[in-house]
C-alpha cells in the first residue's frame, strides 16, 4: 500500500466559521496593538536622546517658559520688573528649552541695573521658575546682547571700571558666556574687558 506524498488535509477546508473566526481574531490584535502604542512624544524624544549627546535643539512641541508669568527676585518697589532681553534654547541636554532674560526696574529716569536669569518649566506642573541668576543686578551691569548658542547662554554686559563713574555712561563692555556644567551654571568670561 502506497502512501500518498501530502498527507489528507480533508479537515483544513474552509467554511464559513473559519473566516469569521479569522475576522475576529485580527480585529481583536489590531485593537490591542493601538492600545499598547507608546506615545508618539515619547518615543520620538527616545530617538533623539538615543541618536544624539550632549545639548539639543528642543522639539518642536515644547514650548520654551514664558517670562510673563515669572516672579522675578527683583526689588523694584512701586515700579514693575521689565523683561528687556530674551533668549531660548537647551542648556541642560535634557530636550526641552530654558528661557534666559535680562530684566530691570521700569525706572523713569537713568539706566537701571540688569539681572539675569535663567527660567524653566517645574517639573511636576509645568509652571516656568527662575532658576539660576547670572547677573545679580547689584553688579550694575546692563544687557545690550543676549543669546542662547550650542547650549551655552552668551551675553554682552555693559559696566563700570570704578564706583566713581556716573550711572549714564557705562566704560566697560564685556562678552560674557555660561555653560551648565556639573549642576551648575559655570562663566567662562575672558578675563580682559574691553574699554568703550
């Protein structure tokens, strides 16, 4: 008796049954599968920590904080804090953006010291804080530039070589630039000022 080469497959014919029961196995596997998705923002931000080191551009999603809604640590008495400069980028490498100011007094008269600050998003609410101060306004100094470049904050500072010189007309200018470096905001500003 000779067997045949495929066995007697009799039992795999399809009825109706089968293709419902098919319909339904698939439809159960395409819904569990959009269910388990990770979401789309954090695995796009997976990618990029996964691709890249070091500080990033921040994605576009993420919106830098907002000076606006800052108490700034400045006294001003029965004047308001105006935010004069401002500059956004990543300073931390972590993705999401830093807002960095220059703020003064809304003095009536005179040039009025600059602070400034570093601003980011609490990370339980969202809500945007000052969280480093560059320039104490205490240094009379005053902000004419101000930028966010290759996660480093550059500014340059307006100043005075001696207590002697009027607040009018400041005599030093300098190119100041910090880096976060180790938790901490570190200057690395060239040691010569340059005389206006």
């Amino acid at each position: 008796m000779q067997h045949p080469a495929v066995p007697d497959l009799q039992h795999t014919h399809t009825r109706p049954i089968h293709w419902v029961a098919t319909a339904t196995a698939v439809a159960g596997v395409v819904a569990l599968s959009s269910v388990l998705q990770p979401d789309a923002a954090t695995a796009a931000q997976s990618a990029d920590r996964a691709a890249t080191t070091g500080p990033k551009s921040a994605p576009a999603h993420i919106a830098p904080p907002d000076p606006a809604t800052v108490a700034f640590p400045l006294e001003c008495g029965p004047v308001e804090a105006v935010v004069q400069k401002k500059a956004t980028g990543d300073l931390d490498g972590d993705g999401a953006p830093e807002t960095v100011v220059a703020v003064h007094c809304d003095a009536p008269m005179g040039t009025p010291p600059d602070a400034v600050y570093v601003i980011t998003r609490d990370t339980r609410g969202g809500k945007p804080r000052v969280v480093a101060t560059l320039v104490d306004p205490e240094e009379r100094r005053t902000a004419t530039a101000l930028s966010v470049r290759d996660g480093a904050v550059r500014a340059t500072l307006l100043g005075y070589s001696s207590p002697d010189v009027p607040s009018c007309c400041p005599d030093v200018t300098d190119e100041a630039k910090w880096q976060w470096k180790d938790g901490t905001f570190v200057s690395d500003t060239p040691a010569q000022a340059r005389t206006v």
